[in-house]
C-alpha cells in the first residue's frame, strides 16, 4: 500500500529540496523507501532524510562489505561517514551527515 496522495507530494518537496541533483534512479528509491510503511508515522522531511542515509549508506558505499568483514553496524557506520558525505555533496544536499546523528 503506497502513501497518501498528500503525504506522496509532501515526500516529493521534500526530496527536491533535500536532494537538488540526484540522480532519477536513487530519487525514485528513496521516494520509495520514504513512502514505506515503518515511516510513515514520521514526518515526511525526516523519513526523506532517514531513507536518503539508508540507501546512499547502502548503495554508495562501502557499509555492506564492512558489515560482512565482521564489523558492527555503528562501527561500519562511522567509517563511510565521509563517503556518505561525498555522495550527498555531489548531489547538492542540503544536509550533510554528522557523526553524533542518530538514524535508522
């Protein structure tokens, strides 16, 4: 079951402010996961912010090949810290990701 119209264009204003020039592909993954069933009790400017960190973590660097090394999510996470933030610079975000936030 997919969002709410209203909740779909408040994700969608969301991911153009966030996220100006990413790419089509990550845009519809993220609006996706946004969209998600756990994250539609937050609100839309944070679910956009959680899903982007999610699947740039995911996608973009090296997170799953640390986890499978052995290391522990919050270590894992600490390491492609600047990685994440590399992506994100790319993309125009206006938000980068600090070591102190709490996610997921």
């Amino acid at each position: 079951m997919s969002a709410p119209t209203g909740r779909r264009r408040a994700i969608a204003k969301a991911l153009t402010a966030l996220l100006p020039l990413a790419p089509y592909a990550d845009l519809e993954k993220i609006r996706a996961d946004a969209g998600s069933v756990h994250m539609k009790t937050l609100p839309p400017t944070i679910a956009v912010w959680l899903a982007t960190i999610a699947h740039v973590r995911h996608a973009h660097t090296d997170y799953e090949k640390l986890l499978a090394e052995g290391y522990d999510r919050d270590s894992a996470r600490f390491f492609v810290i600047d990685e994440t933030n590399a992506v994100l610079t790319r993309w125009r975000a206006t938000r980068l990701l600090d070591e102190d936030d709490e996610d997921e």
